[in-house]
C-alpha cells in the first residue's frame, strides 16, 4: 500500500475524524481509509460500489417489514374508482 501525507488538516476535520475512530475503535489511520473508501464509493475490496444522489443519507431507508407495513396501512387508498376515470 501506499503511505500518504496529509498536511494542513483543519482542526475541526481533525476533531470530527478523530471523533469518527474513537466510535469505531479504530486507529486514525484505519478511519481516514474508511472515510476516503466511502466518500470515494469503493469498499475496502477496492471494488467500486454504485453511489447514488439520491436523499438516504438524510432520509434513512426502509427495511422490507417497514416497506411492507406502509404498503399494507395505504392499501385502502390504492384501488381506483373506475366512474371517476371515465
């Protein structure tokens, strides 16, 4: 592997990166890879992992069994009302 040096790092990025190791238990080295294999959209295979814009980060995700409840709670409002579409 290659070693890189990074020099500058703004003091709260140095805060938040230490912050992130100390909740993995890991080492700063281990966590600065981790961040830049994710940022960067690789896993730490090296393989490239598709990346999208969309909002789950923000948003969250559903597992199957919320999906399934939603679907199940708003089945009523799902039929159409074949002499409204006429």
């Amino acid at each position: 592997m290659k070693t890189i040096t990074i020099r500058k790092i703004p003091p709260e990025l140095a805060r938040k990166i230490e912050a992130y190791a100390e909740r993995e238990g890991t080492s700063l080295a281990k966590a600065v890879i981790r961040l830049l294999l994710r940022a960067t959209g690789l896993s730490p295979d090296g393989v490239r992992r598709t990346r999208w814009g969309d909002l789950d980060e923000l948003a969250g995700t559903w597992t199957a069994e919320e999906a399934d409840a939603f679907d199940r709670v708003v089945a009523d409002q799902r039929p159409i009302d074949p002499d409204v579409w006429r």
